[in-house]
C-alpha cells in the first residue's frame, strides 16, 4: 500500500497490534527499493533547506495498466520509462515530529509548471520525461519544499488489496455509498472528464479511495487475525516501492512512531488554485500564487496547523458516520 505518512501509518499498526514487532524487521526488508530517485545534477545551494518539523513524502501513483507489476516485491518492470507512462497522482505528505497528524496535500496532474531543462508543461509531465529525479526537481522548485522520500504505488496493485479487505465503500457526486470491489474503485479514481471541477474532484476521488481503503484495513479483524493480517502485509509490500535512501532502520522507526495515527486524524486537501484554463490547447490548473506560497511556507516551518485554520482549504469533507 502507501508509504510514507499513509502506508507506514497503516502498515505500522498492523505489524505492531497484529503480528508483533518480529515483523517490522521482516516487511520492511521486503519493500522494493527505486534506485536513483532524487537529482544529481541540482547544485546543493539551489536545493530547498530542510523543513524545520518533520518530513515531508512525494507519493506518486502510476497508472500504468501494465501487464507485469512495476511496484513492490514482485516488480518485474520500472517503475517508469521514458515517455512510457505519466504519474496521474502526485501527493505531498508532510509528517510533523510528533506524528499527531498527516497533512496530504495533492498537486493536480494538470498543473502548469516549469520542468527543468524542458519549459512550462503539465506537471505530470515531468514524470514521463525524466522520472523520479525529474518529478522531484520540479516538485521542490514549484514548492521550495525539501522532498525527504518518495514513494510509488500502481494503482492495479492497490486494485488487489482493496478486494483483500472486503472493498470499499465510496461516496459518488455527494450521494449514499456504494460498496466497491477494486476493478470498480479503480474506475472511480480514474474517472476525470464527468466530474463538475474536473482534475480537482479527481484529487478528492484519490484521497477519499485512500482514507477508505487505510480505515478498512485497520478495522475489526484485519488487525487482530493473524491469517488476515499476513495476507493484508503481503498485498502492501506488493503495492508499493520508495526510494533507496529509505533504510529498514527509518522505516522501522517511522512505522513505531506512527502506530497511534488514524485515517480520521489526517487531513486532505488540495493545493490551492486560483483558476483553470488552457494553454498551447491542453487544459490547465493554474495554482494561487498567494494561498500556496502560504501553504508551502507553513510546510517548511512546521505550521501546517495553523495554514488549515487561519486560510480556506479546499479540503476532503470529514466522513458522515
């Protein structure tokens, strides 16, 4: 499933309330690690300084519909290739100290950007031409916020552990829920052109897919039937890879720190935009200029909290229990 401040959270209280500690050391040494994610060529002075509280996570999700699996332990093709696919999700995920909460902030696929060495572009499209390291570079030059770790998952991986919980069960266009197997949760978050705000609903589609996907899993026997949970810690270690600057020994320690953090503490939204339009006949989301330097600002000064009640978010609504 997800790493970062979303996978480790839940792949954490897992480990720790269904199978005990013994099993930390042994799913993190299964993680699929992507080599080379971060540049090379950013002069160290040009690179943004570390944030003051916490770390902060570039989660992209590949679409690649790809026939052999390209995250996870049974990777058996890239994650990317050049001009093969584009990340359709590009998610920051700042994780403050005390790892009270999670902020997830997404960055729509259409945003207009400048990709290093290519000119301005989608953002999604900075992942087709140079991968990873790319991605990042135009993340931390668009944020002037420090990426501390990367983390991909394919969204047909996440297909299988959606139909490991039992599915899902998802709002549409503000009505009741309907309960999703995976295939059709799938089509949920790929769905783009029906919706009223397009790219922006698809974001809040992404992010309601994963809080519904993260609070199943730690619900009733997921995390206290052995059975369950080994096959559940199987499906995550398939689903998802990070960069190879992540060590067992972080993960261990991020997986003990979070183990507390549930779905209904973190906060989803997205970055904020001042309008939508289109350029070179592409359509585009032009981000606010004003409301995301304050967004970014706080993610560097560990303020997050404070960003969320002081600006308008555009943020996912609370689930209605």
């Amino acid at each position: 499933m997800l790493l970062g401040a979303l996978g480790l959270l839940c792949a954490g209280v897992l480990m720790v309330a269904g199978t005990g500690w013994w099993a930390v050391g042994h799913y993190t040494g299964k993680v699929h690690r992507v080599p080379h994610a971060f540049p090379t060529d950013v002069p160290k002075d040009q690179q943004p300084a570390p944030s003051k509280d916490g770390q902060t996570f570039l989660l992209v999700g590949v679409d690649a519909r790809s026939e052999l699996p390209t995250t996870g332990t049974d990777a058996k093709a890239p994650p990317w290739k050049p001009g093969a696919q584009r990340s359709d999700t590009m998610m920051l995920v700042h994780l403050p100290s005390d790892h009270s909460t999670a902020y997830v902030v997404s960055l729509p696929r259409d945003t207009w950007v400048t990709v290093p060495g290519r000119g301005e572009a989608k953002l999604n499209a900075a992942f087709s031409w140079g991968g990873p390291p790319l991605l990042i570079d135009t993340v931390q030059r668009l944020t002037d916020v420090r990426v501390d770790h990367l983390a991909v998952i394919d969204w047909s991986g996440f297909r299988k552990l959606t139909d490991a919980v039992g599915g899902v069960d998802l709002s549409v266009a503000g009505g009741p829920a309907r309960h999703m197997n995976g295939a059709q949760a799938l089509e949920y978050v790929r769905e783009r052109h029906d919706l009223p705000r397009g790219d922006l609903d698809r974001t809040h589609r992404q992010q309601n897919y994963l809080r519904a996907v993260l609070s199943k899993v730690l619900s009733g026997d997921n995390v206290t039937h052995p059975v369950r949970t080994k096959r559940l810690l199987d499906r995550l270690a398939e689903s998802v890879s990070v960069d190879d600057r992540l060590s067992d020994d972080e993960l261990r320690d991020l997986i003990w720190d979070s183990r507390s953090l549930r779905p209904a503490q973190m906060v989803f939204m997205n970055a904020p935009v001042a309008r939508t339009g289109t350029i070179r006949g592409q359509s585009v989301v032009l981000l606010g200029s004003r409301d995301a330097s304050a967004l970014w600002k706080a993610m560097r000064e560990g303020a997050m909290d404070d960003y969320v009640a002081r600006h308008p978010v555009d943020r996912l609504r609370p689930v209605v229990r």
